[in-house]
C-alpha cells in the first residue's frame, strides 16, 4: 500500500509514468476555451482560517467598534503593507 500525496505535494509531484503535455502539445481549442476561474473581476475573495477562540476575539471586537470582520481584515493588511514600506490599501 502506498501514501498518496496530500496537500501541496499532490498537485506538485506527478504519478509514476504519467506526463504533463508541454504547450505546444495542447491543442488551439482547449487553450481558446479554457479559463481561469478565480481572480478575475475587481474584487477577489480571499478565505482566513483561525481557531474559534480567536474567531471570537476578533467578533467580539468587530460588534464592540460597530465595524465588519472585512473592515478589521482591511485595516490589519494596511498596517501590514505600511510596515513595510508600501502604500496601504485604498478602500
């Protein structure tokens, strides 16, 4: 019985005698139809994930300030950005 490969290293690492058509191999068609799905428009979602206590902490300060979790996101990476000597986000 062999491991599969889990996260990063299932996409990154091909299965034993399978190849990845180069290119120039692909044909017109597919590359004409083919998308890509996520990242196109103006806005981006973007998925957290945290513990449930600290879900809460941020919650809890959010209902306490009148603001949105999105708004204490926003605010946390321009200080980020800030931090290192970008401009912060417009918004």
């Amino acid at each position: 019985m062999s491991a599969k490969p889990t996260g990063l290293a299932a996409f990154t690492r091909k299965a034993m005698g399978q190849s990845t058509p180069q290119p120039d191999e692909v044909p017109a068609a597919e590359k004409a139809t083919k998308k890509r799905g996520r990242a196109q428009g103006e806005t981006v979602a973007l998925t957290v994930r945290l513990r449930r206590a600290e879900w809460a902490r941020l919650h809890q300060l959010a209902v306490a300030e009148g603001v949105s979790l999105q708004s204490l996101a926003l605010t946390g990476f321009s200080k980020v950005l800030e931090e290192h000597g970008l401009p912060p986000i417009e918004g």
